[in-house]
C-alpha cells in the first residue's frame, strides 16, 4: 500500500511496509508511519481513496488540512500532531474525536496520543456505550519500554507487566474521558468510584486513599455531564491528580482540582490499563501504540 503525499511544490509517495499494513493492522499504526515524513510550511497531506478504501482499522483521521507552522520530525507516537492543529483521530464505536496531542491542565508539557477505546456497560439486554477514553503520554517514556522493543502488539496486550510500568513511569501522562450520551455527575462518579475503591483497598490506603477519594468525587457531585463533555484526568510528577473539563473539543479545559496522591494515581490508571481493565478496546489500543512507540 502506497500513500501519495504532497509538500511545498513537489510531490512524493511514501511505501508502507508489510508490516505497517498487513492484515490486521490498525489505522493507527498507519497514521504513526507518517511521522518519516517531514512537511514543508503550508504543506498538506492526505490519504488518497484508494488506500483509505483499503483500511480496515479502529481509527480513521482527517489529514487534508493545512498547517501554518513549520514542523519538525517527530518521534513515531507524536505524528499526527505533524499534519496540523486541525486533525483527529476518531474513536471508531463512539465515533468521538481525539487531538493528537493533549497540554497538561496549567502546564507545557505536550502529550502524545497513544490509543483509545470505548467504556460501556451492561443495562438489561442491552450494552450502552458510555464513553470514550485516550491515553496520552510525555515523549521520553519509551525509554522505560526498551524491553519490548521488537513485540507483537498482540503479545503486548497480554503483558500486564508492561502496563505496569507504562503506569508507574515518571513522566507525565493523561487519560482523556468524552462522554457519549448525557449523565449526570453522580452516576459518573459512582461508576469510576467503584472501580477505585476496592483498587485503593488492595493497597491498604488506609485514611488517605479515603480523603483523596472523596476530594475527587466533589468535582462531580451535583454537576451534569452533557454529552461530549471532555474530562483530563492527567498525572503530573510526582504524584499530583490534575482534574480539568471541558465542554467540547475546541473548549479550553477548566482545572476543578489538583489531588495529591500516588496511590489514587496508580489505582486510577490500573482502572484502564491494569488486568481488568474496563474497556478492553483502550487496553489493545495502547498496546498497538505501544508496538509502534518501541
């Protein structure tokens, strides 16, 4: 498979291997292949019909925009932040959209995209898609994943060990909630809290696990969450909880709390990436990342 690009006033095609585009392949992995390229001002790049055509993929992005800045290569896990402020890449079951790079609430730090996925849950006969969650991480925290360098995702995704130190690596990272229907706050919160607490047990929190618990749970007590509502949960170094919202995806997010507590941290992304994670599809996702990222 072949994508044309085009840059300035000259046009290339960039060969994807077998292994960028082989089946099953995701369309993230793909997207991530684009960051060999480096794009003159004004430059614009798109997928053409006949490989988009192609793909069969848990992501798609929409890459014909033009970019006002002049960027740099990037390492593999930032390339769509190098094709424009304007493009996405889309939760496929959800259909919400994800920048490819997030800013830490009140920081500079840059975040890179990772992976994605959908959280629903069983009411009835009925499975209801709640929301859709992305992780994003600090460029420089493959160094701490050197030892899978070379892996399948698929055997990425059955390492919990792998998780674990993607988790407890000491750079910043965030997960990015999209609400897909209205709720209100308290339910949120109810669900997450009862992933949390039995988690924050496990590690014999004790008094401080409980206040911090509670100091999170006041962001949503008595709020209403309509849909498209953006929620950062970001883990600032060393053990700071940045809670920030926003109401769509152009809004600038709202810090509402700053939580110390490494605990509440560690508990709160074993909830999406631990071994029993509550959306498998997020878990894949960054594995697939992941593969690519090493």
């Amino acid at each position: 498979m072949e994508i044309c690009c085009s840059a300035g006033t000259g046009n290339g095609r960039v060969l994807l291997t077998s292994a960028s585009t082989g089946k099953g392949c995701s369309f993230n992995r793909i997207t991530r292949t684009l960051a060999l390229l480096s794009f003159r001002r004004n430059s614009c790049c798109q997928l053409s019909e006949c490989c988009s055509s192609q793909l069969s993929a848990p992501y798609h992005i929409r890459l014909a925009t033009k970019s006002s800045r002049v960027p740099t290569p990037r390492r593999s896990a930032e390339v769509l932040a190098a094709v424009g402020t304007d493009d996405v890449v889309v939760e496929p079951a959800t259909g919400i959209s994800f920048r490819p790079s997030l800013l830490v609430p009140d920081g500079s730090i840059q975040l890179s995209f990772l992976g994605a996925g959908v959280r629903e849950k069983q009411i009835a006969f009925l499975k209801v898609k709640v929301y859709a969650v992305a992780i994003y991480v600090e460029d420089g925290i493959q160094s701490f994943l050197a030892s899978w360098h070379g892996k399948e995702a698929a055997d990425l995704a059955k390492d919990d060990a792998l998780y674990k130190v993607l988790a407890e690596a000491p750079f910043e990272k965030a997960l990015e909630i999209v609400l897909a229907r209205d709720v209100d706050g308290a339910t949120f919160w109810g669900a997450l809290d009862e992933a949390l607490v039995p988690r924050l047990k496990a590690a014999d929190n004790g008094v401080h696990g409980e206040a911090a618990l509670a100091d999170f749970g006041k962001v949503f007590q008595g709020r209403a969450l309509k849909q498209g509502t953006r929620i950062i949960l970001a883990w600032v170094q060393p053990s700071n909880l940045k809670i920030a919202i926003a109401t769509s995806l152009s809004a600038n997010p709202v810090t509402e709390a700053t939580i110390n507590s490494r605990v509440l941290l560690l508990a709160l992304f074993d909830v999406f990436l631990g071994s029993s994670a509550v959306s498998k599809s997020a878990k894949a996702s960054v594995a697939d990342g992941i593969a690519v990222l090493v």
